[in-house]
C-alpha cells in the first residue's frame, strides 16, 4: 500500500539523493519538492516543485502532501532543526535505503534517512532527522541524538553517545564509549579516540582539534 505523497524539503542534490533513494524503498505515490529557489511547478529529477518552504503546511493541511522529511544539507545545520521545530508535529517520513541491516531492538526516530547498505545494530537508539551515508554502521548500544550527518563509510564502535547537528566526514572511525557532544565537525577519516565536548573542527588519526 502507497505511502501516499512524499514532500522533500529541499530541492538540490541532497534533496535529489533522497528523492531517488525514497522511489526505490517507498512505496510513494508520488514525490514533490519544496524550495525557496526553485519555481512552483518546475521539475527536477523528474519530480515537480510544489512550492516554497512556506507551502509545506499548506499542502499537509490539505491532504496535498502526507509526509515530508528533510533535504537540506550540513552545512545549513542551523536552518534544518528551525525547520524540525516549527514542523515538530508535521508527518516526517522515515526512509530506509536498499540492503540495510536494522537489529529489531534499535529505534529508528522520525525524518531519519538511512543510505543504502546502512548497518544498525543491538540496542542503537537514532534520534529525529539523522542522515546516514553510504555503508554508515552503528554498533550496539550507541545513543545518537538529533540532526546529525554521517558521511559515507562511518563507522560507530559500541556504546558512543553523540549530541546533535554532528558532521562525521567520510570513513570516520569512533572508538566504543567516546562521548561527542553537539555541533562538531570531523573531517574524512579523523579517527576519533577520545572525548570531544561541542563546537569543534578536528581531523587525522587521532583526531585533533585543528
């Protein structure tokens, strides 16, 4: 049975990742964008612009849209958790990327998108709207809170604890029971050893603040 119509919020090529992924693991009735720099009723991707951001509540209230979920990238963290709490009551789809493997005992929060290949295990606990990349793995009992970004190849050991509005960088390595706290940036293969508490920029193996 269709989802019915899928809203991404964000028309580039994130939202455009999202689109294809949504097509192959719906079932959607159809998928719409919305995003200020686009034209109402252009297409991108073969999927039509709806309309601005300011639309969306419009089109959920009138049963035009029936979930919606983010498609704006990290570089706009701050803009995307405005958007999760103006719409905190909205119906933020879930989507869930070909061949991943999600133990039955991790939960999975709303607006959350898992790449394909995506791998969840034992006990994880994902908050609303994280993004998972290509092949991302979460090993037992890690608690991720809201927003954050996990690039391709990341990797979790067990018991991590992580805040919100992260930036993890392709092949990032986090050794078990790490605490990191919010809005921290990880460049591409940072191996990360040790605590790290919020607002900052580290790399290298192990990872250190630049």
């Amino acid at each position: 049975m269709a989802n019915g119509v899928l809203g991404i919020l964000g028309a580039g090529e994130l939202g455009q990742q999202i689109a294809e992924i949504a097509r192959g693991s719906g079932p959607f009735e159809s998928i719409v964008f919305f995003d200020d720099t686009c034209e109402p009723g252009m297409r991108i991707d073969q999927h039509m612009v709806h309309g601005g951001l300011d639309a969306v509540y419009g089109a959920l209230s009138s049963g035009q849209v029936h979930q919606v979920v983010l498609g704006i990238g990290f570089k706009h963290f701050g803009f995307r958790a405005a958007l999760a709490a103006k719409g905190a009551d909205w119906p933020w789809a879930t989507i869930i990327g070909a061949g991943c493997i999600i133990s039955p005992s991790a939960k999975v929060g709303r607006g959350c998108v898992l790449y394909p290949g995506t791998i969840l295990d034992r006990q994880v606990e994902l908050d609303e709207h994280n993004l998972l990349n290509l092949r991302t793995t979460i090993s037992h009992d890690c608690s991720i809170g809201p927003n954050n970004f996990f690039a391709p190849g990341t990797v979790l050991s067990g018991f991590v604890e992580m805040g919100h509005s992260n930036f993890l960088g392709t092949g990032t390595v986090v050794s078990s029971r790490i605490k990191l706290g919010s809005n921290n940036f990880f460049g591409a293969g940072s191996v990360i050893v040790r605590d790290f508490s919020d607002g900052v920029k580290a790399y290298g193996n192990p990872a250190k603040e630049a």
